[in-house]
C-alpha cells in the first residue's frame, strides 16, 4: 500500500472509466452515475458556449467592421471618381472661349462617365434679356423645338413664365438620352435653386438633397451636383455674380455608387443625408436599415459640400455556427467533466493512502507510547532495586562492620594478631562495600529526577573544580590548564561539575609524570562529534595511559585497570558517571590513548546559542 502512495505516476496512471465512477460512489448504480456524469457535462457545457459565443461573436464583430471601413474606403473613392467629371466639364468651360453642343457631346463621351453617371449637362445662367436669345441660337442649332420651360401648375412641363433669371439644361448627355430634360430651367425647382445659388457663392462643387430620376419607367434615388463655371474670377461676391456663365450638372444614380463599391453579397447598405431634414435624409435604399441587424457600422462621408452618412450591416443574418459551437461546447463540458472526476478520484485515493499511512503512524506512535512506559516502568523497577539496595543491605552491612569494630574494641586483649588483623579487614571491606552501593545508588539515579538545564560556564565550572583541588594539586605537582576559550553549554551545572571533576582527577591519579599536566579545551575547531548544534571537549593528561584494549571497558561501572595499592582507592564508577552524563545529554565520549604518554577524553555537549537568556527547564528523564 505505501508503495503504491509513493508511486504517483503509478497512481495516476487513468484506469477504466467505469472503474473510476464506481470508486467515485461504489454503492451508486453505473447508470445512474453515467446520468450524472452527462448532466454535469452538459451543465459544464453552458457556460463554455456562452463563453464561445461571446469570443466568436467579438472576433466577427472586428472582422466585419474592417471589411465595412474597406468598403466604405472604396465608397468614398467612387464618388471622388464620379465627381471628377463634374471638374472635367468645367475644365473644357475655362478653356475654351465658346464650347459648341457638338464639342460638348464629343468631350464628355471621350470621358467614358462611369457607370453612375446618369446625365452630365451644361447649365448656361441666362436672364430675361438673354432668353430669346439662348433660344433661338439653340433652335439654330438643330433643336427645333427649343425653348425655356418649367413644370406648370398641373405638373405637365411648359414654356417658362417670365422672370428674372434662367437655368436651362442646355447641352444634355445621358446614357439613357432623357431629351425630355433639355430646355428644363433647373431653377425653377426649389431644392435645385438652393443648391444652385449656394454654389455660386461658394465656388465648390454642390449637391443638391435627394431626387428622383426615371429610368425605363422607374424612379430611382438619384443626387445632382452643381460645379459653378464663371467667366472671371473674383472674390467679390457682387462680381461673381456677374461673370457666373453657367454651371455643369451632374446627375448620379446612388445605387450605382453603392453597388461598384461595395459587394452586395456581403453589406446591406443605407445611405442616409445628414445635411438634409431628417424626412428628406433617406437618400438609398427607400427604407432604413432597421434595428433587427446583429452589427452596424456607420461612416460618414462628404459628398460635394454634404454630409452622408453610409450604414453597413452584414448582408445576412450568417450561416448559425452556433451548431458546431455547441458541440464544441459539449465536448469541452465532458473533458472538463472527466478531469473533475479524475481529480476526485485521485484525491479520494490520496486521502485513503493518507489516511492508512495516519494509521500506521498512529500504530508507531503506540508502540513508541508503549516502549516508553516499559522504559520507565523498569526505570522505576531499577530505583526501587537501587533503593532496597541502598536501604535493606546497607542497614545490615552496617551493623557488620560495627559489630568488627566493637570486637576489635572491646575483645582486643582476647584476639591474637591475626585475628585482629581480619577484623580490621573486614571494616574496610565493610566501608568499601558501603562506597561501592553509594556509588551503585548514585548511578542508578544520575541523569533522572529533576535538573536545571541552563547555559553553563564551562571556565567557571574548572576554575571552581581547580580552587576544590588546590592542596590536590599542589601536593602532586600537577597543573590544570584550559585551552583556548570554550563556548558555553546547555546543561545541568552539577552534572559538569561531576563529569570534568572525574576526568581531571583521573588525570592527577593515574599519572607518574614528574611533572602532571592537564589541560582542557575545545574542538578541534568546529567539530561537534558528528552533532549539529554540539561542541566537541576535551580533557588531556600526560599520565600512565590505557591499553587501547580497555577503551570502552573503562566507562563500565566499577571495571578498574588497577589495584588500590598501584594508584590509590577508588571504587571504578567515576567514568561510567561520566559517560551516562555525557549521553544524557545527547552527547558522545570516547578516548584515546598512548600508554606511557597520556590519555586524551573527548566528548560532546550541546552548545548555548542563546548568550544572554538563560533558559530554565525542568526535564524529568
Ligand atoms: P576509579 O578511578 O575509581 O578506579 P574510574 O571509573 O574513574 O574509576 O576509572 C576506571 C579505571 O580506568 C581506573 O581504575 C583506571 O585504571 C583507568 N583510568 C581512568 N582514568 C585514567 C587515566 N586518565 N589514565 C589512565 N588510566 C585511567
């Protein structure tokens, strides 16, 4: 099991669907979870579309009202174009002193008009005093029937009343050759008239609002353009109106324009005059486009001293794309529906992988739990030994030796030598037993009951061992020297107290040297015995040494190398003191050694970071 936790990619590794529904809801019946499942994906599926829609509809938005700028580009281009005749004419008008009806028709024919063009005429301006004139010389020129004339009252077209001035068509071409217009006076029309005097006065090219043309029987929304031709030039509005000779009309179909510029297929387009009142505005189509359009793009454009406004909407509703949107949808739906459940599913094995291994942890912990309790139960077994030891042996023990020393006391004249000699033996022996239990009660007890952890000073800790040795000392010509600083440690002070005091009495004892030294430093530098947030000690002396035989046998308690005779009493229990401290710590000890030389103790305490706080902690081992 724990293997399989450890191997992700094992884990991840999809298995059949149905497999992983069943462990979604192991009790839930397949077809119902399938159900689910496509619910889900179809719920999923909604905002994915919408959220399609809304990309696709935005895309097409920008695509379309590019191509509608293009088009309206090329609208605008076209009625440049148209226009030009209009400048064309009047060309031929400034540069020549009399242009005649043919020079006229053989001119604007050489201008090929472009396919909007539905008239271009010479508009002469002429007065009462000049009519009879105009008229006969056109009859002169083969136009029999010529005269000024307008729409009468009823609507049918007449001879021109008298008045001030005319506009007539005078010279006339047309693709769809409408003599009807010629000797029309174009003033005579409001709108026209308009348009007329607004561009004598402003010398451009002017276009007059909506008009209607026949063409073959049907009327056509149609715009006509004034270009003012003057015989002098002359910014003085009263002179100009004297030199006006005429003008050159236009007249210009508008879906002609629209349909050269713009692909029908593509754009439903409505053209609309800003500058005209809003019920004479709708100049193409008859109808606007209305608000039913899914876009609309609006561009303005001006068209001899108008303002047009073209608005382009898709020529179509569009093919519905919203089919395979949907379906797109969908399977997005299901794909997101599946990585869920797949999620769901690992995660639902990543809890019960977690879950068994909180379990095995938890047994561990139990069984830790358990060992402690054990420990400590045999702890206690081991006090209570210590204390029957200390108690219940050393009461009789004592009553032994007292007893020998009453013998020797009170029997003495009745004891031989020998006997006395045994006496006195078995007092030492008595006194000796009686250390040796002192020493075994100790050990059980050291490292547990309470101590004080806090941050020791190790050089005050030697300097007060070497003032409680000073007689020691000075009786064995030894000298205790520490190396170098030594850093401060976290531990109980008692217990430092006992750990360098037996070592550095170790080093006066078993040592021959004339002159004894011990020292005691830190390191080498750096080294913490393999114990991070340790420090590495050591106490040196240049005694008799140990057999490297003995170096682990010497921590064991009461194991001595020699007699009381060779260097003194002693019980052999000070380094196993030493060693059980050490490693109550957490600590290591170890020794080296060259007999004859001396014998160099190494060991580990954890070090005091902390410099300035001292922490009290009480620690029950
Ligand atoms: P004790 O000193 O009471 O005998 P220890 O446990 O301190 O007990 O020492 C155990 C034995 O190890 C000693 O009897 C001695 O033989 C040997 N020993 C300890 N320290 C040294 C030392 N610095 N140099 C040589 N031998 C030592």
């Amino acid at each position: 099991m724990i293997t399989r936790t450890l191997g992700g990619m094992q884990k991840r590794l999809p298995g059949p669907w149905t497999a992983r529904l069943s462990a979604l809801g192991a009790k839930a019946p397949t077809s119902l979870l399938v159900c689910l499942y496509l619910g889900l994906a179809l719920l999923s599926a909604i905002p994915v579309y919408l959220f399609t829609s809304y990309l696709s509809g935005a895309a097409k938005q920008s695509a379309f009202a590019v191509a509608a700028d293009q088009a309206a580009y090329r609208l605008a281009h076209e009625v440049d174009l148209t226009l030009a005749h209009l400048r064309a004419v009047k060309g031929l008008f400034d540069g020549s002193v009399h242009v005649s009806r043919d020079e006229f028709s053989a001119f604007v024919r050489a201008l090929r008009p472009r396919g909007a063009v539905q008239a271009l005429e010479w508009v002469p301006y002429v007065t009462l005093a000049e009519r009879d004139e105009i008229e006969a010389a056109a009859r002169e020129e083969g136009m029999v029937d010529f005269e000024i004339r307008d729409y009468g009252g009823d609507g049918a077209i007449v001879r021109a009343g008298e008045r001030a001035e005319y506009f007539p068509v005078y010279y006339l071409e047309s693709p769809s050759s409408d003599s009807m217009m010629v000797g029309l006076d174009i003033g005579s029309n409001l709108v026209s008239h308009e348009a007329l005097r607004r561009a004598r006065d402003s010398r451009r090219q002017t276009a007059s609002g909506r008009i209607e043309i026949m063409i073959e029987q049907q009327v056509h929304p149609a715009f006509q353009v004034f270009e003012p031709i003057y015989e002098v030039t002359s910014a003085d509005l009263d002179k100009r109106t004297v030199s006006l000779v005429g003008f050159a009309r236009g007249v210009f179909r508008i879906a002609d324009l629209v349909k050269l510029a713009v692909p029908e297929d593509e754009f439903r387009v409505a053209v609309v005059d800003l500058s005209a009142p809003p019920e004479a505005a709708q100049l193409y189509p008859a109808t606007a486009i209305g608000d039913d359009v899914s876009f609309l793009h609006e561009v303005a454009l001006p068209v001899a001293d108008r303002i047009w406004s073209v608005r382009m909407a898709p020529a179509a509703a569009g093919a519905p794309d919203s089919l395979p949107q949907l379906a797109t949808a969908v399977w997005l739906g299901l794909l997101i529906v599946l990585w869920i459940l797949r999620e769901l599913v690992s995660s639902r094995r990543h809890a019960e992988d977690l879950a068994e291994v909180n379990s095995r942890l938890e047994a561990l912990s139990d069984q830790r739990q358990q060992a402690i309790q054990e420990l400590e139960r045999s702890n206690r077994e081991l006090d209570d030994f210590a204390s029957i030891v200390s108690h219940d042996l050393k009461e009789p023990l004592r009553a032994i030796s007292n007893h020998a020393k009453f013998l020797v006391e009170d029997y003495a004249e009745q004891l031989n030598e020998d006997g006395e000699k045994r006496l006195n033996r078995l007092i030492v022996l008595g006194q000796r037993l009686e250390q040796l239990i002192a020493d075994l009660l100790h050990y059980a007890r050291l490292g547990r009951g309470e101590r004080k952890i806090e941050r020791v000073d190790l050089v005050q800790v030697i300097a007060d061992i070497e003032g409680g040795l000073a007689e020691v000392l000075q009786s064995r010509n030894a000298r205790l020297v520490i190396k170098g600083p030594l850093p401060p440690v976290r531990a109980h002070r008692p217990h430092m107290t006992a750990l360098f005091q037996n070592l550095i009495v170790n080093g006066i004892k078993y040592n021959d040297s004339e002159r004894r030294l011990i020292e005691v430093g830190r390191g080498p530098a750096g080294a913490d015995g393999g114990h991070s947030g340790f420090e590495q000690f050591y106490v040196k002396d240049n005694g008799i040494g140990i057999d490297p035989a003995f170096k682990d046998e010497v921590f064991r308690i009461f194991k001595r190398l020699h007699g009381p005779a060779a260097y003194g009493e002693g019980t052999g229990a000070g380094l196993s003191f030493v060693k059980k401290i050490v490693e109550s710590y957490g600590g290591r000890i170890w020794l080296t050694s060259v007999p004859g030389e001396g014998t160099t103790f190494f060991f580990t305490l954890e070090r005091s970071d902390d410099a300035t706080v001292e922490e009290t902690r009480l620690r029950a081992a």
